[in-house]
C-alpha cells in the first residue's frame, strides 16, 4: 500500500434561505440553497499545498478524501484512496497545472451556486440518506488493485448522483414561487454541472464527465421537440471547451 495523503472533503451544505413554509404534495417545505464555498476552500488550499510540495515532480502521490454529508451529516472515516490515485494535479497528458483552475465555465458556475431548492421532509431525508451512503461506500478501506476498487465504487458514484437528482427535481423558480418547471433549461443540466463542480479535484479528470452522468444529456440535445435543447447543446459546447483547455 502507498502512503495516504489524507484531506478534508465536504459535500456543499444546505442553507436554509427563509422561514416561510410552501405546500407541495409531500407536506410543507422551505427554500434551502446549496454553500459551495467552504468546498471550495478547501479545495483551494489543498491544491496550493500540494503544488508547494510536487510542483517539480512528473507524478504526484496518491491521496484520499475525507467526506461528510449533505444536510448536516457527519461521519468518521478511514483513508481510501481509489479514483483519486490518478487525479491530483496531473492531467490526462502528464501536465502539471500552475495554478488552480475552476471547475465550471464562469458564467455556469454562478448559475449552479446560486440555485434554490425547495424542500419539504421526504426530500431531505433522502438525499441525506443517499449522501450516508456514499460516505460509508467510499471511505471503506480496500486493498485491491485500481480497477477492482473503482467497481466498489460505482455505489458510492450512484449514490451522489441520486442525491443531486433529488436536488434537483426541487429546484425553485422564484418567479412561480413554486419548484422549476420542464420548461426551464437549468431544470434540465443542473444535475450535471452540479456534479462536474462536486468531482473536480476530486477524482480523474477522464472520470469526471462518467460520474456526472453527462451521457445522460444526450437525449435532449438529439431532441428537436425539447424546449431546453439549444440551451443543453450550449452548456455541453462550452464545459467541453473548459475541460480541454
């Protein structure tokens, strides 16, 4: 086993925006929004401190994270390291970067952040229930080879790709003062975008586009009927461009 390179890693938390309480079918619920910024942070001084101690190294050391959950959840944690073994400062090509980079186009990146949720019970216990899961799944300790323990992962994967699904089937549309409508393109990519921002620097940047579920765009991109296809063929354009720079 290498050495571990453990850091602090948290899911975005769930703020409360307001008291006022809406109905929605499951009972009554309230705006909540999503506080990227102690992710980011963290993030950010994790790059920094690795850069200060492998900047000049062809390949960095594996690491691995420490997770705790959305809405208020905390976990005690072993170190795992699986899909980060491949990540940390070193693209695809063998580049070391410079500086930090985003993970978003800026202009999506706001748009993301600013997102309002509207959440009732049912929803939060099960996206904190999704997000437990995950926790337990990836910080299990396992000895096998690469390709053995991103298998064991693919739970871990799903089950933060269910919890920002819920996420997002409860965006709210201030205008309606009701959760977002098929007709709104953010309904449509947010799940993605938000998960290409959860994974950056967090795994392989070859397995960022695989855990966001971007191949699930597909089918409204290829639909000539969808209201929000020119706006998802926008968004996909320009976080492939991001990506590749």
């Amino acid at each position: 086993m290498h050495n571990i390179d453990t850091k602090a890693f948290t899911f975005p938390s769930l703020c409360l925006q307001d008291f006022e309480e809406h109905d929605t079918p499951l009972g009554p619920a309230n705006v909540y929004k999503l506080n990227w910024a102690p992710l980011e942070k963290e993030r950010r001084q994790h790059f920094d401190s690795w850069w200060k101690r492998h900047g000049e190294a062809a390949t960095p050391g594996p690491s691995s994270t420490t997770w705790t959950c959305l809405v208020e959840c905390q976990g005690k944690t072993e170190p795992q390291t699986a899909e980060r073994e491949r990540a940390e400062g070193v693209d695809e090509y063998g580049q070391v970067p410079t500086k930090y980079d985003v993970a978003l186009p800026e202009a999506y990146d706001a748009e993301i952040k600013n997102a309002l949720f509207l959440l009732d019970t049912e929803y939060k216990r099960e996206i904190e229930h999704h997000t437990r899961h995950a926790l337990l799944d990836w910080t299990q300790g396992r000895r096998f080879d690469t390709a053995v323990r991103d298998t064991c992962l693919a739970p871990a994967v799903k089950h933060v790709e269910v919890a920002f699904y819920l996420l997002s089937d409860c965006l709210f549309d201030p205008d309606t003062q009701k959760r977002m409508s098929f007709e709104r393109a953010l309904f449509y990519y947010w799940k993605q975008a938000a998960l290409v921002k959860l994974w950056h620097r967090q795994t392989g940047s070859g397995l960022i586009w695989r855990n966001a579920g971007m191949h699930r765009l597909d089918k409204t991109t290829k639909n000539k009927m969808s209201p929000a296809k020119e706006s998802v063929c926008a968004f996909v354009k320009a976080l492939r461009a991001h990506m590749d720079r």
